[in-house]
C-alpha cells in the first residue's frame, strides 16, 4: 500500500514550503525517520523525514517547487507498486520497453565539473560533485547564468551564499560593456541580479513573504505609539572594558565569550520587565496575556530579512549566559538551521542598528508581543554634566509601544528603569 509524503508544518506559522533538494531519489530505500528532503519554511531551512518505510517510488513536485502545507510531494510504497495508475519504480519490464528517461534536474541544481582523472585518456570521468548552495545563491545564479562550480564558498561547511556570488563577480576580471559598476549590497540582504532590461522581478522567498504578512498585520491594526530617551553609556563603556580587560587572565573557555553592549541591554530589559510586567504581555483579541516569565527576542539580519531569536528567561541569566547564547542563536539563525522553538515564543523584543552607524530608530512590532526597544549608536557628544559642559558618551532608545496593552505612563516608567539600570551598571548584579 503507497504512502503520500505531504509537506508538513515545519514551523508554526507555515502556510507553505519551498522544497529546495531531495535527499532521497526515486527507487532509494527509505526508513521510518531518514531525510527525505529540505524545505524552507518561512523562518528556516528544515528537514522533512520519512513517516513511513519502504522505497520512494516517485517525486510529485521538482526541487525549487513551492508547496502548501499537507499538500503531497512524494509517494513511498513496494517496488512496483501503481502510482496514480503508472507502474511504480522496480516494477519489471514488459520485452521490448525501454528504459523510462530520468528527470530532468532542477533548474537551479548545478553541478562541480568532475576532476581530472588519470584515467582520461581512455574515455573515463570522475563522477560530478554537488555544489553546496544556499536556496539565495542557486536563484541569483540561475537568474544570472552564473556557475557555481568556480565559485569558493564562505558559508557554513563550505556552503555559498549570495555575498561569495559578489565577491567572486568583483575580482573577475573586468567585461567593458559601458554601463556603470553595481555596488555590492550591505552585509545581510541579498543582491539584486544583474540582467539587462528596465526591470527585474525576484520571486519572494518564504522568509520575505512572512516578512510582509506579519509587518501587514502589525503596522495597520496595531495602533502603536513611540517613546524615546536618551542614555548616558560612560559607566557602561567602562564597566565592559573592564569586564574584557578581566576576561584576557581568564580561561579559554572564558575568552571566547566577548561580552557586547547588546547583551548588556537584553539583560537590562530583562530586569527591567521584572519591574513592569505590564510591558512583558502579549495582545490575544479578547484578552491579555501578562506573561511571568521574560522572554527576549533579539533581531538578526540575515540572508533574505530578519529573524527574532529568543533569549529565554534572560532576567534569570548572567551576561556571560547572555553572550554565550547570543552568538550561538545569531549564527544559527544566518545558516537558517534555527528549531522552531528558538525563534517563537518571545515576550518582548530588542532592535539593535547602533552598529551600523544609526543614531535612532523606530522598530515595528512583532505581534502578538506589546512592545519592541529600537537601540542606536554609541556617540560622543558635548552635554551639560554636573554644572558643565562635557563630552560624554550617550545611546538614544526608542520604544514603540502596543496602546491596546501599555499606556504612556506605563511605557514611561518602564524606559525610565531601564535608562537608570544602563547608567547605574551595578543594578545589573544587584
């Protein structure tokens, strides 16, 4: 008896999926459990695995086909099993038949050019390598015409992402062609395709299409307002230079993890929820839910938008906790191999761009949280201080704010805990 394999909800909030490659070919054997394929949902790319044994007898959809949820891909069954009345792979053939030609690969499937043998000359080749690709890379490349077999990648395990398709564009050697260069994009978005024509549409992926559903739901129904400060960072800036200066005595373990003025203010939120959980909540349509527990969701730029990692109960965890789980999460989340309970879940979220030069900002909120904290640069600027003028090192904080949850007060008060907590850095171990 066959089997369906559908495509799963990978995620909780999948509608749909893109299967990028088959880890199993038609006629393979198959296990309760072996991976099948890999799928990008919209937050990450996943593994759907085989919920039933036997030999997978046909792929219903291509790689690079997006798919609805518990809609079928693949069918698994006996040898020669029917399939949608067809004799399914294994099944013997009649005299005279011919073989059925394999499928064509997918358009985006590219393969190494096989190395040199030394048995060449007498007619035989190594068998070709596959290139490993992110699902950005393989679009851009079709799109392009590019091979990926000369390209070196950067990526996890080897892995090219669209930043090496740049890199590698740059020192080619230059084409006169008499239009001007194309800048390479920031760190974190992907490249525009460079083709002729007035126009070039890109298909969305499954990260940007959640993307715009969620800012749709967020920026229309939410009536949000904004609250800003300013922060006095010197005690800050000191107290971490310290905290490095300390961590160069230290053991191995201990040096790897650089604590960053990010994980400072997650902590400080943290505490500072503690405080006002009425900032810690979430809006459920016909109640409130104020959550106990503290929940920092942290914005990663990656490859194709933007992805929130949760830092759960962070008000419970050191700095070193904090900085350690941090990096883990944010690497993670640019190879696109976060679980789904790593980046749902969050109470609250935190928006840095001060890294990139930004003095302020208003970040959108991710619903169904009541508020986001938008963080931007550390600059040096003259202020009055103490009775004079001096050039103090300050951070603008703006936090926007759900006002079917917090009221202005209530926002008020919260950023005027935590601006104390930043400029008073022993409330942080108190």
């Amino acid at each position: 008896m066959t089997t369906k394999v559908v495509m799963e909800a990978l995620s909780p909030t999948m509608e749909e999926g893109r299967l990028v490659e088959w880890k199993k070919q038609e006629g393979d054997v198959v296990a309760v459990g072996d991976v099948l394929a890999e799928v990008e949902t919209d937050k990450a790319v996943m593994e759907l695995v085989a919920r039933a044994g036997g030999t997978l007898l046909k792929h219903i959809v291509e790689a690079g086909a997006t798919v609805p949820v518990s809609e079928p891909v693949a069918v698994i069954g006996e040898p020669g099993e029917a399939v949608d009345g067809q004799r399914g792979v294994g099944a013997a053939r009649q005299p005279g038949e011919g073989a059925t030609p394999p499928p064509a690969p997918a358009p985006t499937e590219q393969r190494r050019p096989p190395a040199p043998s030394l048995r060449e000359g007498n007619g035989a080749k190594a068998a070709p390598t596959r290139v490993k690709a992110s699902p950005l890379a393989r679009r851009i490349a079709a799109e392009r015409g590019l091979d990926l077999g000369g390209v070196e990648g950067t990526g996890p395990e080897g892995r090219i992402v669209a930043r090496d398709l740049e890199t590698a564009a740059a020192a080619a050697p230059a084409r006169s062609t008499g239009a001007p260069p194309i800048a390479a994009p920031p760190p974190g978005r992907p490249a525009a395709p460079r083709v002729s024509g007035p126009y070039t549409d890109v298909p969305l992926s499954q990260i940007r299409k959640t993307i715009a559903k969620r800012l749709s739901q967020s920026i229309g129904p939410i009536p949000t307002f904004y609250l800003t400060t300013e922060v006095d960072m010197e005690r800050v800036w000191e107290a971490r230079a310290a905290l490095v200066a300390g961590q160069q005595g230290a053991g191995a373990a201990w040096q790897q993890v650089k604590v960053s003025f990010n994980d400072i203010i997650i902590k400080s939120v943290a505490l500072a929820l503690r405080q006002h959980p009425a900032c810690n909540a979430w809006w459920q349509d016909d109640h409130i839910r104020y959550w106990n527990d503290i929940h920092v969701s942290m914005a990663v730029a990656v490859e194709e938008g933007l992805i929130t990692p949760v830092i759960r109960n962070a008000d419970q965890k050191s700095l070193r906790e904090i900085a350690t789980e941090s990096r883990d999460l944010a690497s993670r989340a640019r190879e696109r191999r976060l679980k789904p309970e790593e980046y749902t879940g969050g109470t609250f979220s935190v928006s840095n761009l001060g890294m990139l030069d930004i003095d302020e900002f208003t970040a959108v909120i991710n619903p169904p949280e009541a508020g986001i904290l938008a963080v931007g640069r550390i600059a040096e600027k003259p202020v009055a201080h103490e009775g004079a003028v001096a050039v103090r090192r300050r951070m603008r904080l703006t936090m926007s704010c759900d006002h079917r949850v917090i009221d202005g007060a209530t926002g008020a008060e919260f950023l005027k805990t935590l601006k104390g907590m930043l400029e008073n850095p022993l409330a942080l171990v108190w």
